[in-house]
C-alpha cells in the first residue's frame, strides 16, 4: 500500500474532499486534488503532475497508457520535472534525477478562490558532482495550472550551474491538426539533425515528422491551437528562457516500451526551462525560479 509510505506529518496536510492521498500504481503515492473548477493528481515520485483537467472539459495532459510507475523510473507523460541537467550526462540517466526520486510534501493550503496550493521537497539534493542545493516546487491547482520551481544554491563557497525544465505533455485531438506559435524568428537546436542550430522562419511550428528542438533565448508564451478539440493551449512562463518542442513520431513511438505506438497523434510536448547554452549559474546562496502558467480558450 502506497500511501502507508507517507509520514504522519504529511497526512495531517490532507484536506478532505479537496486533496487526499492514493493508492497510485507501482506501489507509487498520489495525491488526488479537487478545486472548485478543476482537477489533479500529482505522484511524490518526481513531484509529477500526471492529470490536471477543467470540469466539462478534456485533460489538459497526455499520460501514455504504457507508462512506467516503478520507483526507478519515469513516469511517460504529464509534468516530469527535469533537474539538475537536460537530456543525456555521462554515466547517469537523462533528464537529471529529480524525476525519479520521491518529493517530500511540505504544504497543502486551500486558497479563497477556490484553488489549491501544494508545495513540495526534493529530499538531498547533491550528487552527481553537483554542491548541495534545494528544489521546492509549487503546483496551484485552479482554473489554471500553475507551476513554480525554486532552486537555491545551498552552498556556502562553490557556484550552481544547472539546466531545469517542465517537460509537460500536452493532450490534444490530432496532431495533423495541430500547430504552434509564438516562436517565429527564435533560434533553435535541431536534435533529429545532430543539433544543428537554425532559425524558425515560420509563422507557426507543424508538427509533420519527429520533432526535438530546443528554442533558445525565448522568453515569451507558445501556444498550441487544436483544432480537434477546439481548444488553444497557452503556456506563459518567467525565468525560462528555452522552450522544447517534442514529438517522437512513428519510428522513436515503435522504440520506446513505455509509449504506444499510435500515441505519437494525440500528444506534443512543450516544455519550458533553461538548457543548452540557457543553463543557470547560480552564486553560493542564491535562487532561480521557473513559472509556467497553463491555462486554455476555446478556439
Ligand atoms: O525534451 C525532448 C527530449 O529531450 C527528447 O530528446 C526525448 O528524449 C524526450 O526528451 C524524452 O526523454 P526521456 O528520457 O523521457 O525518454
């Protein structure tokens, strides 16, 4: 049983009916959340959001029916929560570790808009030749999905360089109907074609192949527009100055055990952070914080 993992102290945070502890898969704990007009579920393992959804609406995020829930593994789908790097490092596994360790839940607090506050912990951040750091992480769960993440150098005399990224994946109708914008003339890696650096030319990103850019020194919102669903997804965001735009297509669908193979038509990752020459250096004793605001229109 999951939730017996979970301390007395964080089960005195529990507020009924509006966010309580579960049972989630792979012996994993959730906390299941409902506001006045939305709802959530967030896994301690990586702090990660797996579900955020509007009432009379669809899920704002994509989780792959293949996912992993194992305490060595990240969760396919939803917000994973890359820190300390971004993408592959030598002799450890990508996307950092923050994904794969299980947050300690600091703070449920219930706002007079009808929102929900949650804050969480990664337990003992160093490592990995990284000095001592906090990470704590802030979901308000409301009408939109709000999400910040707070990194403080915890070291008294070494320097913080790291890359952070919300890796959300984004449900929508039909990828050939989709397109996004808000990334005309930004500057961009190509990781399908060994990371040669381009500019985007167009008006709005379609997503006709398997696609992994990193846009850099981008600061601005994206939107996603489905006309499938009839919806505009819109990403804000401070403290970021990358964006990545990710789909893996037929053949990186086929490869990947934790993602079915029609999946690839139903999801687009967009993600914000600060990577690739976007990376933070953060002086002994001071902070860095990531905001992205999800919020969605009708089309
Ligand atoms: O953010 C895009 C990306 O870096 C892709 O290159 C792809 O690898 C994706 O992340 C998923 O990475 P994962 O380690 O979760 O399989």
């Amino acid at each position: 049983m999951a939730i017996m993992k979970i301390s007395a102290g964080e089960r005195k945070l529990e507020i009924p009916g509006r966010a309580v502890f579960a049972d989630g898969p792979g012996g994993l704990a959730k906390i299941k959340i409902n506001s006045a007009s939305s709802s959530a579920e967030i896994f301690l393992h990586g702090a990660h959001v797996t579900h955020f959804q509007r009432k009379d609406e669809p899920p704002l995020l994509f989780l792959s029916q293949k996912s992993r829930f194992a305490e060595d593994q990240a969760i396919r789908g939803g917000i994973p929560v890359i820190l300390p790097w971004f993408g592959a490092r030598e002799g450890q596994p990508a996307h950092g570790f923050a994904r794969t360790r299980t947050w300690e839940v600091k703070e449920i607090v219930p706002l007079p808009d009808g929102s929900t506050r949650l804050r969480f912990r990664l337990p003992d951040c160093a490592g990995a030749g990284f000095p001592p750091f906090t990470a704590d992480y802030i979901v308000t769960v409301g009408d939109v999905l709000e999400l910040q993440l707070v990194v403080s150098n915890a070291s008294s005399d070494r320097e913080l360089v790291f890359e952070n990224c919300l890796h959300t994946y984004f449900a929508v109708g039909d990828i050939s109907a989709v397109f996004i914008t808000g990334l005309k003339g930004v500057s961009y890696r190509d990781k399908v074609e060994n990371f040669a650096e381009k500019t985007e030319t167009g008006d709005a990103v379609k997503i006709v192949s398997e696609t992994d850019r990193v846009y850099q020194d981008t600061s601005g919102p994206v939107e996603i527009h489905d006309a499938a669903l009839r919806r505009k997804i819109r990403v804000e965001k401070s403290g970021s100055a990358s964006t990545v735009v990710w789909n893996p297509w037929i053949a990186k669908a086929r490869e990947m055990a934790d993602f079915g193979d029609e999946e690839y038509k139903t999801m687009v990752c967009v993600e914000s952070g600060n990577v690739g020459k976007n990376k933070i250096t953060l002086a002994p004793g001071k902070s860095a914080t990531l905001t992205v605001k999800l919020s969605r229109a009708a089309l």
